[in-house]
C-alpha cells in the first residue's frame, strides 16, 4: 500500500533555469518519510521507528524538469525489502499528476544510545507491513 503527501514546492528551490533543483527532491522525500513515519496517528511509540533511523543509502531518477507552482507535488512513498535491521522506502513525484521522479532510501535502524546499529523489533516490522505488498521477511 502507498502513502501519498501533498509536498509543498519552496520558490528556493528553483535554480538558474528556472525549475526545481535536483537535490530538492531528496528534501521532498524526506518530507514524505517524515509525515509516513512520525506524523501519523498510526504510529505510536510501539512501533520504535522514532528511537533511530539513518540513510544508507539514496537512489534518484529524474524524469523531467519540474517548474516552481502553488499546487505542491505528490509524493506517493511504500516500502520494499524489509530486512533484519534495514528496509527500503521508494517514492513516485507527480507534478500536475504526470510522474516526474522516481527514488529510494535505503534506511537502517540504529541505537543512537550505544552507537549502532540495531534490529528491527517485531513492532517495526509489523508497521512497515501496511505500507508493502511484498512479504516481510521473519
């Protein structure tokens, strides 16, 4: 199942040729994590997802330009490849309703307590079931 935010465009984030700079969409993307995981009423402390995250890695396919308007971008975000201790986030944009980036994160659970990496607890694994359609490994 997907997740779609409505992302504001800042007028910031146009360049010298007057549309969205590449780098704005990992901002948008993080913006669509951000509301995913930490802003919505489904997710509770149980979940432990606020307890750390970090970027292992970014993916990003531009295809094509997008210029600056009032009406915000949707970002459509699910997960993929749950695994022990890191899962895979992907995101459509569509701007005007055409789709004009793709992207994934890679994202790893951490304990920022002992400075390292962690499992993902039952809890977790069973929250990042309803944003895929593949099954979560065990």
């Amino acid at each position: 199942m997907r997740h779609t935010v409505h992302v504001p465009m800042r007028w910031s984030d146009m360049d010298a040729y007057q549309h969205i700079n590449n780098v704005a969409f990992l901002g948008y993307f993080e913006m669509a994590r951000v509301h995913l995981f930490f802003e919505q009423p489904t997710h509770d402390e149980r979940t432990g997802l606020r307890r750390g995250l970090v970027v292992a890695a970014h993916e990003i396919r531009y295809r094509r330009p997008v210029v600056y308007d009032a009406q915000p971008l949707e970002i459509q975000i699910w997960v993929s490849d749950v695994r022990a201790a890191s899962f895979t986030c992907h995101y459509e944009a569509f701007d005007h309703g055409r789709l004009a980036v793709t992207g994934s994160t890679v994202l790893a659970t951490f304990d920022f307590a002992t400075d390292r990496p962690r499992r993902l607890t039952a809890g977790e694994k069973e929250f990042l079931a309803r944003w895929t359609d593949e099954p979560v490994a065990g």
